[in-house]
C-alpha cells in the first residue's frame, strides 16, 4: 500500500503545482467610436445587460469594486450558466477585472479583464479578456477556449453598438 501511495502523493502535488502555474488564456478585442467614459458607463450599468449584452444575460447586483455578484452566462457560449465572482478592481475609464471562483480552486478558475485604451486617431481599444487556471485547465481547454472567444466577440460588437448608439 505504501509503494503505491508515495508515486500517488507525488503525482498529485506536482499536477497541483502545475495547475497554478499554467495559465491560458482568451482575449479579443474591438475599435469603438466613442468615449472611453460612454463604454465604461455601458460596462458598470448592471441592470442594462440584458438589453444589449449577448454573453452575459444578467448580473445580480451593482458593478462596484469588492462587490461580489452572480453573472448569468448565455449557455450558448458557455458550459456554464451561473458564475460568481467578485469585483476585483474597477478603475472607471481605464480597466476592470472579475475574479472568479468556484468552490474548488485549484480545479479551474478565472479572471476576467475589461480594458480600454485610447489610440491615436481619438477611438477607443476595448480588451475583453480572461485568463485561466487550474488542475482541469488541460482538459477543459479545448471546450473554453472556443466558446469564450466566440462570447467575447460577441459582447465586443455589442458593446461597440451600444456606446457608439448613446
């Protein structure tokens, strides 16, 4: 019993180690004509989502920093229906990150960033982003990967209709 529990408790410590240190991630972005104020104020308006977000079908409560909220995912785009995470920084105009995590943390977990930047020609790079972690990273990849890309495009074109709409 004890030769086969060593190579055991070893393999998982090191399948531990690995799942926090390997991070993926997806990011994807869009040129918005509008300001940078116009897109923040679209992104914080929690109760407006609905109206005209494709990926994320509702939030339970106000967008502020340390705010922990339950995020309804269109299923379409993602595996999951009801994610909670927690307003990790949110600095108006410039950049937002939700952090989430599930019961057990070092299986999968996430954080998302929503950036934007001026460019040059006075129109704004919005950055839609997550990365990920975690022992089931290897193996759930091939499912997140491409329904998360395909989410965040299609928040990214929405979000651009809308602030460029007000």
């Amino acid at each position: 019993m004890k030769k086969i529990f060593i190579p055991l408790a070893l393999l998982l410590a090191i399948t531990m180690i690995a799942g926090r240190i390997n991070v993926k991630a997806v990011e994807t972005e869009i040129v918005i004509d509008a300001s940078a104020e116009k897109i923040w104020q679209v992104l914080i308006e929690a109760d407006a989502y609905p109206n005209w977000n494709p990926f994320i079908n509702k939030i339970s409560d106000d967008i502020y920093e340390g705010n922990k909220l339950k995020v309804m995912l269109n299923p379409e785009f993602s595996g999951q229906g009801e994610v909670e995470i927690k307003v990790g920084q949110l600095r108006f105009g410039e950049t937002m990150v939700w952090i989430s995590r599930p019961l057990m943390t070092d299986l999968l977990s996430g954080r998302h960033y929503f950036k934007t930047e001026e460019m040059p020609d006075g129109k704004i790079k919005f950055i839609n982003m997550e990365s990920y972690s975690g022992l089931l990273l290897y193996l759930s990849w091939p499912f997140i990967e491409p329904k998360a890309r395909q989410g965040f495009e299609a928040m990214n074109v929405a979000l651009k209709a809308e602030a460029e709409r007000l």
